[in-house]
C-alpha cells in the first residue's frame, strides 16, 4: 500500500484453497475441447487459486500474477513442492499488456473489491475505489482474451454491464453458485440499492 497505492486494487491477501469449486468446474466444462486451455488467475495471492485451477485442469497453462512480490514467492514455493511446474508467476499490478488475445479465460476473484467499501458502504466509493479503476482493469482483461473466451469476475464492488467492455460478451449462468452478494457501485461512484448480483461469468463474442 506505501509503494503502490495508485495501483493496489485489493489490498487483502487472503485467501484459500478450492475457494470457488463451482467457477472452476463450469470453466473445465467450457474448455473441454481445448487440448491446452491457457489461463490467467489475475490477483493470485499466495496461489491458491492457480493451484486448485492446476488440480482441476491439469493439462491447462496458467499465468498467475499478482502485485505483491512476498505473496509471489510463497506462491511459486508451494508450486514447487507440489509440482505443479504448468503454473507460471509473475509479480505484476496489471494485466499482461503484450498477451492481447492470448487466453481462453481469465479469472479475476475478489480482486476488484475493497474492504472498507463492504464494511463502511460509504455512498460514494470514489476516495477508496472509484469505478473508473475497475473500469480500466476489466478493459485490459479483456484485450488478453480470445474471441469466445471465458472472463470469470467473482467477488466485486461493481457490476461489469455497466461498463462498455460489457457490450462485447454474453453472461453464462452457474446455477450452483449463488449470487455475489456485497456493495455495489455504478459507474457514477455512487453506492447501489442491490446487495447481490447473479452474473459473473461472461464469455467475450469478438
């Protein structure tokens, strides 16, 4: 937080193993014809995601990255002791900007979030995560997607139809998860009405 600030999305790193069965599951199914699916789990952590992501599709590649270089050594340690050598980490605090086009889904769970907004649900969000930030994330997601790509956004403050990456993709629905449920923000910066929202896995058209 005292070295990048202006580019820290979530500031927590806190996370665990096989966190979102259901979003991995659904993905495995969608990919299943693709011989090597490659995957990018943005905002890894220690790497928990990128491993269950490895249990679950063991033939698919994986670039985990995440900003912070102490959750990246941890992360790429407990690949090694697992031999998980499909997984590639890289410390980075934004999308890979020469991978455009480059993956069959994109995971980014509860990276574009932040604790405070769920804890004190200011009615503006601006001073602490304005949406243009979530915006911007979503955008350079998407150039590293392929056409028919999977864009998994679990965990969010914000909704991605109301940006304008939106108007490129279809939402699929996962009936076994429920909805996402937090405090939620428009593209204004101002708090919503909603505390839940049911679509968070969408898959880019072109």
């Amino acid at each position: 937080m005292r070295e990048q600030g202006d580019v820290l999305l979530q500031p927590s790193p806190m996370t665990w193993r096989d966190r979102h069965p259901e979003l991995f599951e659904f993905v495995k199914q969608r990919l299943a014809t693709v011989p090597t699916p490659r995957i990018l789990s943005f905002g890894c952590s220690t790497g928990e995601e990128a491993l269950s992501l490895a249990d679950c599709m063991p033939e698919a590649a994986i670039d985990a990255i995440d900003i912070n270089p102490r959750s990246i050594r941890l992360a790429q340690a407990a690949a090694k002791r697992e031999g998980k050598e499909q997984i590639r980490f890289a410390c980075a605090a934004r999308p890979p900007q020469d991978s455009v086009g480059e993956y069959d889904a994109i995971f980014c769970i509860s990276v574009l979030r932040h604790g405070r907004l769920d804890a004190e649900a200011p009615r503006d969000c601006s001073a602490i995560l304005p949406f243009e930030r979530f915006a911007e994330t979503v955008n350079a997601l998407d150039r590293c997607l392929r056409p028919g790509g999977l864009l998994v956004l679990w965990g969010c403050n914000f909704r991605f139809v109301d940006t304008e990456t939106a108007e490129r993709y279809i939402h699929h629905q996962v009936v076994e998860k429920k909805p996402q449920r937090g405090v939620f923000y428009g593209p204004d910066n101002q708090r919503l009405g909603g505390q839940s929202y049911g679509h968070f896995i969408f898959q880019r058209l072109k």
